[in-house]
C-alpha cells in the first residue's frame, strides 16, 4: 500500500450520515412535516463532507490533529438524522417557520 493510499473509513461513514438524514427526512416529509432547507440535496452534502475530508487529508500532516479533525467531520454529518429523529419522536419541535 502506497504512503498516499487514504483510509476510506470517513469516507463510508460520512455517506452512512448522509444517507440515514435522507431517510429520516423522507419518513418525516411522509408524516406531514416541513423541510426547512428546501435547497437540501444529499448529494451536495456528501460533496460537501467528502471534499472537507480529502482537503483534510491532503493539507494537515498525519497524526493526531488530522485524525480528530477528520471524526469531528465525519460526526457532523450525523447531525441532521439526530435532529430528524427528535422531531419525528415530539421531542423537539424543531425550527419555526415564521
């Protein structure tokens, strides 16, 4: 293995993040909730995170500051499935659409 092969491990789990928000969403759309972001779309968001991480890996030198900033991201897209599943559970009321 090549000293520029990557760990695709945040790449996988970033996507999973991505994928169960999508989810989430739709189950909520399917139950009569709003979409606050109407410009939502996962696949600029795993662009989003994918890009970070390969900027991430290709600018900070290896070790551990590279390694948390890395899981920081990768837990940042997660963020969104939480914040679905509070709302759809009546936890949380979620944003309010003036």
């Amino acid at each position: 293995m090549s000293k520029y092969a990557w760990n695709i491990l945040p790449y996988l789990v970033s996507l999973l993040g991505v994928l169960f928000d999508y989810l989430t969403t739709t189950i909520g759309l399917g139950l009569g909730f709003n979409e606050t972001n109407l410009s939502y779309n996962p696949l600029l968001a795993i662009a989003f995170f994918w890009g970070i991480i390969t900027f991430l890996n290709l600018t900070l030198v290896k070790g551990r500051f590279l390694t948390v900033s890395k899981d920081v991201i990768v837990l940042a897209s997660f963020l969104g499935v939480v914040n679905n599943t509070l709302v759809i559970t009546g936890i949380y009321n979620g944003l309010r659409i003036l």
